[in-house]
C-alpha cells in the first residue's frame, strides 16, 4: 500500500469512528454543523468587505466549543480522538515532514524494504565482520589483508566509486558466505540495496521474471541496478547455455552500470574456465580480484570440534 492509499485508509477509519459517535451523541453533530455554517457566514462577511461589526460570531463559536468540551469530558473521549490514528504523527503518514524533508518514519520504511528485498534472512544478517574468525585460517594474516580490501570495497560502493568486484573462492566451509554476508550486512546499514542469491535461485527468478512472465518485472531492473549484487555458489548450478548466457548477461549488464558484485564459488581459476568457457572466464578473470579463502578444515568442523575439546 502506498502512502496516499494508507493516508485515504486512514482518513476512512477516522471518518467512520466519528460517525458512530455522532450517531450516540447528536448533539456534538450538531455543534460541528453549527460551527461550520458560522465559520462560512465569517468568510463571506470577509469577502463582501462588510464592516466588521460585532456580530457575536466568535463568541457564539466559542460557546460551541466550550459545550463540545464539556460533553467530550463528560463522555471521556479525547480530542485527538477525532483526527485519523497515524502511524507516524510528525508527519501525518506523508513521508515528509515538509517538502522535500523525508520524515524519520520514511528512511525506516525504506530500510525495511532494502532488508526484505535483499534475500537476507534469520541467522543471515548475524554474520558480520565482528564474528568473523582469522584464527581458523591456514594463514591469518593474509586473511587480514583479504578482511582490510572488503572492507575498503565497501567505502567504494558507499562513495559511489568504480572498482573490481570481489570472486571468493575456496572449498565447503571455508567462511566465503560468511566474509560476503559481512559486507552484503553492513551495506545495508548504510541502507545501500542490496541482493544476496545462491546462483540456482538467481537463474530461477530470471527465468520466471524473463520468460514465463511472473513476478514483476521491475525485479529485474531491480537485479540489473541493485548496489550490490551477491553470488553464492557459482558452480553448484546445472551448466546449461541458457545459464551461461544468463551469468554473462548479468557480468556485463551491471560491469556497464558500474555495479558491484561478489562471486562466491568452489571453482578455482582452472575449474572457472572449465565449467564456463573461455568468454565468462574471461571477463570475471578481467573484472574481478580474486582471493582464496584457505583454511585447514572446514570451519564448521573446526568449530565443532573446538566444542567438544
Ligand atoms: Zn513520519
């Protein structure tokens, strides 16, 4: 629902609540109706320039006004009871607190719509640099190194600046979801978007958004010019031309746009130009760094077995 649509939703509600107790205490109808007509008879007095002789007008608003009170009061019904029940009352539900000053309320909104359109789920947005482990790491110091550049690869995206991506290899368990789900977090803590998929469900909602035509389309602009895209598992796929036609695709379409993405995969370079081809190969050989994570085991064992020493 968009906001004009929840402010009319809203204007409904209250109208409707007004009318119930308009329909137990007519009298307070009455005042309101009393009030508007005298307010119209003020305006066109106003307007004819009549002189502005003393009429009683205001004092007789000011009656109405005490006796709406003394019946609110005596009913136990607040004033505020009869504006619309806002969500956000500095705004008024408008996004803007004036024109052109988006609201609090409107920066929250949109950070909750980066979080849910990101694909970023449960225990997903705990994996950060803080619970990052280097002691795992054959070698923790070049791990450090390889921390430090993710880091800087975020302040790019944050300033808007041309880089290479980032290709995160290395076998099962080796942090590379971890390390890419780090930088996907804090990206969207500076409410950067951001889209995080495993490469069977990337081809999946390029095949329903492009060819089968469901789901709305604008999720594949959305793929196309999102901050920052995420590839997890490149190589678990099935390889078929349709996919590698999609993969490459995607490298050039956002390499042109100037778009960050992260490769995680199990393939080395050997493997990358055997699985796809010189052409995909290639480009990601041109485009991105590419860093192994090693470790000795895989962490999760390792973590197990720390578990039980
Ligand atoms: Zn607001």
């Amino acid at each position: 629902m968009d906001r004009e649509e929840l402010r009319r939703k809203k204007f409904a509600e209250c109208e409707a609540k007004t009318e119930e107790v308009y329909q137990r205490l007519p009298r307070l109808r009455e005042i309101e109706e009393e009030i508007k007509k005298l307010s119209f008879q003020k305006i066109q007095q106003a307007l004819l320039k009549k002189s502005l002789k003393k009429d009683g007008i205001e004092e007789k608003v000011f009656q109405l006004l005490k006796e709406k009170d003394l019946i609110l009061e005596a009913e136990g019904i607040k004033p505020e009871f009869f504006e619309p029940d806002w969500n956000c009352k500095k705004c008024c539900d408008r996004g803007f607190t004036e024109p052109g000053v988006p609201c609090s309320c409107f920066s929250k909104e949109k950070s909750n719509i980066l979080m849910e359109r990101s694909g970023l789920v449960g225990e997903m947005l705990e994996k950060t640099f803080e619970n990052f482990d280097l002691n795992y790491y054959t070698d923790p110091h070049s791990m450090q190194r390889k921390i430090q550049r993710a880091m800087e690869f975020i302040d790019n995206i944050h300033q808007g600046k041309k880089q290479q991506n980032l290709y995160l290899f290395g076998g099962v368990g080796t942090g590379k979801t971890h390390l890419s789900l780090a930088i996907a977090n804090q990206l969207l803590k500076y409410d950067h978007s951001v889209i995080y998929k495993r490469i069977d469900d990337l081809l999946e909602i390029i095949i329903e958004l492009k060819y089968e035509d469901k789901g709305n389309k604008e999720q594949l602009e959305v793929l196309k010019k999102v901050d920052l895209l995420v590839i997890d598992d490149l190589g678990a796929e099935k390889t078929s031309a349709f996919a590698l036609n999609q993969i490459r695709i995607i490298l050039e379409e956002r390499a042109n746009m100037n778009k960050a993405i992260i490769i995680n995969s199990n393939l080395d370079l050997n493997d990358l130009q055997k699985y796809y081809g010189p052409r995909i190969a290639d480009r990601i050989i041109e485009n991105f760094d590419i860093y192994e994570l090693k470790t000795e085991e895989s962490i999760r064992v390792q973590k197990k077995k720390d578990g039980f020493s």
